[in-house]
C-alpha cells in the first residue's frame, strides 16, 4: 500500500467556514473514529493529535490586507480506506468561543450576534458525506459544513503532506485542507463594507494510525 495515500481538514476549515498561520490547540487528543457502515480490510481509523491540529482563517480588510485567525479548541476523527476511499470518513468541529485574531476587543465583537453569535451557536462543524482519490497525494472531499445555524455543502481538495513512522513507532501521517466560504452563505454579514464576504480557510492536522 502507499502509504502516502492516507487521509485528512476543514475542516474546515473550518470549519469553517471564519475559515477553517500556525496554532497549538493544547495537549494531544486521542479521538477515534468510528467505522464507516461498509466493512473493509482495509479500512483503518486514527487518532487525531490536537496538538498538531489546526483551523484557520484569513478574511480582507477594507479590501487591503488580510486579517487572519484560528479557533483553539477543536475535535476531530478520521477512518480511511486506502484501497476504498468511498468507505472513508472524517469530522471536525471548532468551538466559535475559542476566536483567537490576537486583539482581544475584536475577539469579544467576533463572538457576540453581530458575528459568529457563539453563545447561540457555540460550534462550527463539517461532516464528510463523499470522499474520492484524485491522485497518489490528494483527495477530494465532499460533506456538510455548518455555521451560524447555516449548513452548506462544500466540496474541496485535501492535500496528504506527509507519512512515516515517529519515534515512538506509530505511523503518522499529515492532511491539510483549503477551502472558500462566503460569509452571505451563513447570515454573517455585518460590516459587509468594510469585510469582504470570502473567507479563506485551512484545516490540517496529523493522526495516528491505530
């Protein structure tokens, strides 16, 4: 098998959509992922390290510069089927009350109504429906994302970033997704003027084959 051929994002990035720079979202978690309904030999879950974990966005600011942030507490899991991606899954979710741009006064305004309203809509999630092969380092992954009480289907590339063994003998490997949400698409639209609508957003993360 190549093991260059194992998957990952948002998601997200975020989830997510926003948007699913470079975090460390506390110590490493170890969530497993269920297994699909279709049985597999193949068909391996992971533990996802949340300390390697990322969900990340950038939006333009007065159509000038980016601005960028990221979420610092996230969930994951991952199964993946090599030789039958079809059979493969993965979640992720952020929790919106974790918004770190690094200006803490723009980081309470991101919480509250005018944005991501966190105490009414604490997470931020995406939930693969479809996944498929595209080539030896890249899969293409289809699934729901929901924000702001707005679920959307989005379809984006995962780029595989690396596989082997870590010191302690497990077998890592690295995924990392990007995709575009647009603001309008989930009722986010205050300072429509001075923000643009798209939002970038990168999800990557390295799991743990069990």
């Amino acid at each position: 098998m190549n093991h260059r051929r194992i998957f990952s994002l948002g998601a997200i990035a975020l989830s997510g959509s926003l948007a699913l720079g470079a975090l460390a979202l506390g110590p490493a978690g170890k969530v497993e992922a269920a297994a699909p309904a279709t049985e597999s030999a193949s068909l391996a879950t992971y533990e996802v390290d949340l300390a390697h974990a990322y969900v990340l966005f950038r939006i333009k600011h007065l159509g000038v510069g980016w601005n960028y942030g990221r979420f610092n507490s996230l969930a994951a899991t991952l199964a993946y089927d090599a030789e039958k991606p079809g059979n493969s899954s993965v979640e992720f979710s952020a929790d919106t009350q974790s918004v770190d741009t690094g200006n803490g006064k723009r980081d309470t305004h991101l919480r509250s109504p005018d944005f991501f309203n966190a105490k009414q809509f604490p997470k931020l999630s995406f939930k693969s429906t479809r996944i498929k092969r595209v080539d030896a380092e890249t899969l293409e992954v289809t699934g729901e994302f929901s924000l702001h009480g707005k679920s959307k289907e989005i379809t984006f590339p995962v780029e595989i970033t690396g596989q082997g063994k870590d010191p302690w003998d497990n077998l890592r490997a690295g995924f990392e997704a990007r995709f575009t949400l647009l603001r309008s698409d989930f009722d986010i639209t205050f300072m429509d003027k001075l923000l643009s609508d798209e939002v970038k957003v990168t999800v990557a993360f390295e799991a743990i084959a069990k």
